[in-house]
C-alpha cells in the first residue's frame, strides 16, 4: 500500500497543513522557549557578537578598573499590569535587580523607560511609579535616569517599561554556568508556578480559590546571605518566563552537563498544581518572578536550605536534583511514578488545553 | 494533592507494569484512542516502561489535530470581520489554517478571545450586544453537552449575536474506521474515560463484537492507564473480546443521559471532513434545523472556507493507524516542529507527533 493510501476503506491519510514559515515575528518569539532562543542567536549574536555576549547570563560581568561590575537590562509587557500580589512597576524593578543577584552582584543604580500609549490614565502611571519607588527603597537601590515615549493607543491601560540596572560584585569567583560540576546539587529558593497563575487568572478572569498570589519579589537579600554564610554558590538563575524546565535546559548546555530533577522534590502549592490541572499546563513550565535555582556542593546543601528557610519559611525551599554527565537529554526528570523522562526547553507558547 | 496523588503512586506504578509484562505470552498492539492519554503515557514514559510487551499505538483522538483546514480558515476569515469576536478554547489558536493560525491572525489585528467555556462567550455576547460573538465549538463528545447548553441558553435569552462553528467528531465512528482497514494491526482499545463519561460505552459493545476486539474504558492518570493495558491485556491473553469498563469512579455503561439528551435536543449526526483523515461519514454533529440561526456557517455562509492545500513529506495518516512512530517520519524534529508543524499531529499538545517531540528527545536518537 501506497503512503497516504487507506486500506479498504478508500479513505486518503494525507494531512493537507499550510505554511506556517511567514518569516514574521509571533508572541511565541517572546515566550522563552526554543523560538526565542533561535532568534537570540540567529538575529542578534549574528550580529552583536562579542565576549561579553557570550557570557550567556542574565547580567553581562565587566571589568571596569580594579571594580568588576554586572550590568543588564530587561522589559516588562505584562497584561494586565496589575494582577494578584503585584503590578507591571514592582515588576520591573524586581526584575532587573534578580537579574543582577544571580550574576552574584549588589544592585546599585536602575534607569527606568516608559513607553505609554496615549489615553493612559495619569493616576495609573502614577500608581506604578509609586509601586515602583517603594520596591526600589526597600532594595536599597535608586532609579537615577529615565525616558518617556507616547505611542498610538493599542489596548486599554497600554504602558511598557524597560529597566537597566548595574551593580557591584564584591565575591572572587561570581556565580556562572561554566563552574557548574558533576556532583553539583540543585536548590531551589521556594514553590514554583505562582506569578504565572496569577497573571493568568487576573488576565482570562479566572478565580482561584485562595487566590494565587504572584511570587514578584527582591532575590538579592537571599542571595547575598547564602553567600555571606559561606555557601560555596557556583551558579544562580532565576526562573521566569518559561519557567524552572527552561532555566535548567539553559544551564544545561552552556554547562555542557546533565542534570537529573525528582519531579516529587519540587515545591508547588497545591492551589498551583490544580489550577495547571485545570488548565493543561505545565508547572515546570510556569513562570516565576521570584524563584531562583542554586548550584551547590552536596556538603553545602543543608546550610543554604536553612538559610533560605529561615529567611521565607512560607516558600518551601528544597533540593531538587544534581548534576551529571552530560546525556542524550540535557534535563532528565524522574517523574512522579517513579519513571526517567527527558524535560525539554519550552516550544512555542504554552496553551491551555481543550480537554 | 488529593484524586491525584493516589493515581501516581509509583510502587504501585512498578507493580502494575511489572505484572503486565509478566503476563504477556506475546507481544500486543493496543491503541489509546484519545489524544489526553497519549499525553500522559509520553508524559510519564509509561509506554517505554511497557515496551516491547506492550506497544502503545497513538489514535487519532485530538480533536484540535482533527479540525479540518477549512474550518480554521472560516475561523480565521470570521475573527477579521469588524464586528465579530471569535472565541476558541486556547489550544486551537495555535493549530495552522492554509496561511496561518488564529493566534497569526490576532498578531494581524484579528479578533480572537481565548475562552475556558462557550457559557464565557454567551456571556460576552450578552453584554455588548453590538458585537457577533462566535464561538469555534471543537471537540468530541464531551464538549458538546456544554456547547449545546450554549445555544439553548442563546436561544433562551433571546440573543441574535451568538453563534458556533461547529467542528463536533464522535469518536465510536473513528474506531470503525480504523478497524474496517484491511492493514489495521491494533489487537485491542483504550477507550476515552471522558467521552464515554457522557456517552457510556453501550455504543462499543456492537463494535467489539463485530470487529472481535477487546475496548476497555480508561481513565487519564497513570494508574488508570495501567489498569486500562491490564484489562486489555488479561482479554487478549484470554483470546477474548468485549467491552470493559477500567473506570467505574467516572463512567456508567449509559454514561450521563442528562448530557446524552441536551445533545440529541440540539445536534444531529451528519458526515465530518477530519484533518489528516477525511470525510468519514455520519462521524460528526452539526446544529438542528431549529437551531440554525446559531450556526456561523449559516449565519456568515459568505465567508466559509473551502480550502485543501496538500503536502506529501507528512505521514500524519500513517501515524493515526498506528503504522508509523512520529519519530519514523523523515520529517519529525527537522522540518516538523511544534513551533513549525507540517502535520496536525504536532500541533496540540495531545497529538502523537507533538507528545513525542515533547517528552522523548533521548528516543529521536
């Protein structure tokens, strides 16, 4: 029999699907998963490449002198701008100063740029400046340069932010994926999946029950204390769009290692875990804004969870995984039953499903 | 969590695919027809762990992979019109039409809404009145009970801009199909534990019977499925057939007649073009006469769609008759992404291709 050729039945299994190769940009360019990763490298590195590019971090770590500095940038398009534990200001503050603590610096200075579309209300913007102050003063840091755009009105509440940071690294050796080692223990800080399910429920009108609170917050106080108590870090990042399976594949090949995650060691609030029941998804996949991943020896392990239990006891922080040599797989997961399955990067956008 | 937890425990898990594969003087073939369970074997490498003595073969139960073309293009067409909203469950946004998808077209300025129930989208329509609300009514049999409540509840208030494009399949007829194929190798059913949660499962007997294959009902967590394989199984060792039920704490053999009635009250059964497939006659529901006024097709019969565009690297057939793994087809993973399907199967995430591609990178080696 013929491919495409069904049997007796005289019924064709062709599968007739258009092009979907357009060449345009799609919302699931922004999503963190396999696309944007493509796009990194096939549009930008091509042409920006450079060293410190190359450091692949979330913050770029520059020698200026005798003082070694982290400088990053980020911008924050999420809808609506407020929802469940925070709002699109706090947002772009914390943001950018845990791109700096996972680089292993103190953040220091922040520039803000706004891009408003017209017809925002002035007390909304307002509302997220303040948000924006109070996040920055409990940090400890200012915001001490800034730009204003307006453009045509898209969406109700339109307003865009982009936010620069620098800071200090004080630490001989700043945490980076090329001092991962086999042997290496996962830690991470607290219960995944929140900000994701909050932004979710604010934007499709969905209620929980309690309410899912975003997880946005300040990482560098926990940070800095795992390193003043001598934990021996040797890499950090933070889990945010494509969640903690996307941070992990990406350490995973700049590292060049495997590594092995017991899906039943991550926290997740069971709230977390019905609602992604509820609604197909993936909590490995679901974002955070508050939620990092250490890479410590074993002989370490015990010190950095108290010391992130004893800073968040809410959180449930835990060791999830180690590290091994490298696999066919970058990430394996032990699942819940008990069985090894390849946890891949995210491709394309995750969708709620139909059933 | 709890009516989780207990389905994944994995001692239990050992135990069950230890005594399986203890229990097979042969190799079998058993087919899990709905697309949600293909998700879970892959998602929990069940179907590896059953290997060789049991092989899992993927049907053609994803109901966004089964869509035909032409209904995402009437979608599409529907959602740029000025003045209507299309609503869709969220995964059918992303499933390729001839050019493009629903979320393609949102980026163009489309009108699309993600929608978590059709009620949702009476509701939107009910508040601003001036806008067409449509909504892309797919699934199997267990979406239609809630989509006909849709209309009725249309009808009831008396709402002029409420329609669905309806894109129902049944999922009994789908297995005939398959079996009346000369080459069918499949020894024996999974059956979807929702679909016949609504339906029962008085609708496989004749099937089984006729055809002489085992179909036992099966429910969605690891535990469910496993019991599903080892009813299957335990007929199969017995040269048995006949229909099983391996999810009594959901399913009746007259499943919900509540369900089965609003839908008999609103749809008839008519002949359904299945993507990858084709027209399989009297396999889907559309509207009622006295329902018309609520069909899109009807409403907007300007902007329906015919469209069939054909490619030949995609074994997307072959896949859906269990004659092909995806990773067997020269294009899975290379030119066949999730993010750039070339066959249904990729695109949601309970199609077989998109499953593989998802949860078994280390078997494309």
């Amino acid at each position: 029999m013929n491919p495409g050729e069904f049997g007796s039945t005289g019924i064709s299994w062709s599968c007739p699907i258009g092009s979907t190769a357009s060449g345009k940009i799609t919302l699931a360019h922004g999503g963190g998963g396999t696309l944007m990763h493509k796009l990194i490298k096939d549009v930008f590195e091509k042409h920006f490449s450079n060293p410190y590019l190359r450091q692949h971090h979330d913050s770029t770590v520059i020698d200026l002198g005798k003082v070694r500095v982290a400088f990053t940038t980020d911008s924050f398009v999420v809808k609506p701008i407020f929802f469940p534990g925070g709002d699109i200001g706090k947002l772009a503050v914390c943001g950018t100063l845990n791109d700096l603590a996972v680089a292993g610096a103190c953040p220091l200075y922040l520039s803000a740029g706004f891009i408003l579309e017209e017809g925002l209300g002035v007390d909304v913007l307002e509302k997220i400046v303040c948000s924006m102050r109070r996040e920055a003063d409990l940090a400890g840091v200012s915001i001490v340069t800034g730009d204003t755009k307006v453009i045509e009105q898209k969406a109700e509440d339109g307003l865009y932010i982009n936010t620069s940071g620098i800071g200090i690294i004080k630490f001989e050796v700043p945490p980076s994926p090329k001092n991962i080692c086999r042997g290496d223990r996962i830690i991470i800080n607290g219960d995944i999946g929140r900000h994701g399910i909050a932004v979710l429920s604010a934007r499709e009108n969905i209620t929980f029950e309690p309410v899912i609170e975003s997880d946005c917050m300040n990482l560098a106080p926990a940070i800095l204390s795992l390193y003043e108590a001598g934990v021996e870090v040797h890499c950090l990042r933070d889990c945010t769009r494509g969640g903690l399976a996307t941070s992990l594949n990406e350490l995973a090949e700049e590292s060049q290692l495997s590594f092995i995650i017991e899906e039943y060691s991550v926290p997740i609030k069971d709230e977390v875990r019905g609602a992604c029941e509820i609604l197909g998804l993936n909590p490995l996949y679901v974002a955070n804004e508050g939620r990092f991943v250490a890479f410590v020896p074993e002989e370490d392990v015990s010190n950095a969870l108290d010391i992130l239990k004893d800073l968040y006891p809410d959180f449930t922080p835990a060791e999830i995984g180690r590290v091994i040599d490298k696999q066919n797989s970058p990430v394996i997961l032990r699942n819940y039953v008990g069985i090894d399955t390849s946890l891949p990067m995210l491709s394309g956008e995750q969708l709620p499903r139909i059933c | 969590m709890k009516y989780i937890d207990e389905y994944r425990n994995p001692d239990l898990v050992r135990k069950l695919i230890g005594d399986i594969k203890r229990s097979c003087t042969r190799e079998w073939k058993i087919m899990e027809v709905c697309g949600g369970q293909t998700h879970a074997f892959l998602r929990f490498g069940l179907d590896q762990a059953l290997y060789p003595e049991v092989q899992m073969i993927h049907g053609p139960g994803c109901p966004v992979c089964v869509t035909p073309v032409e209904k995402i293009d009437t979608a599409i067409a529907l959602s740029f019109r000025d003045n209507v909203l299309l609503c869709s469950f969220g995964d059918m946004l992303r499933v390729p039409g001839t050019e493009k998808s629903l979320l393609s077209a949102r980026v163009e300025g489309a009108h699309v809404q993600t929608v978590y129930s059709p009620l949702d989208a009476v509701r939107i329509a009910q508040e601003d009145t001036s806008k067409e609300v449509v909504f892309f009514a797919v699934g199997f049999e267990t979406t239609a009970p809630m989509n006909a409540i849709s209309v009725k509840k249309a009808k009831e208030l008396g709402l002029r801009n409420y329609s669905i494009l309806c894109a129902q399949v049944l999922v009994p007829t789908a297995i005939e199909v398959l079996l009346n194929d000369s080459a069918c190798q499949i020894d024996g059913f999974l059956s979807a534990g929702h679909v016949c949660t609504v339906m029962g499962y008085w609708e496989y007997e004749p099937i089984a019977e006729k055809y002489k294959k085992p179909i036992v009902v099966t429910g969605f967590e690891p535990i469910d499925l496993l019991l599903g394989v080892r009813n299957c199984v335990e007929l199969l060792e017995g040269g048995k057939y006949g229909v099983v039920n391996a999810y009594p704490r959901s399913v009746r053999r007259e499943g919900n007649t509540q369900a089965q009635a609003l839908i008999k009250e609103v749809f008839e059964v008519c002949d359904r073009n299945w993507r990858g497939i084709g027209v399989i006659p009297q396999s889907g529901l559309k509207l009622k006469p006295e329902y018309i006024d609520y069909d899109a097709e009807v409403k907007f019969a300007d902007l329906v769609c015919i469209s069939v565009t054909k490619t030949t690297v995609c074994i997307a057939g072959e896949i859906l008759q269990g004659k092909k793994k995806p990773s067997e087809c020269p294009a899975f993973a290379k030119e066949c992404t999730p993010e750039n399907p070339l066959g249904a199967p990729m695109v949601s995430n309970e199609g077989a291709c998109s499953a593989y591609y998802q949860y078994s990178h280390s078997r494309r080696d």
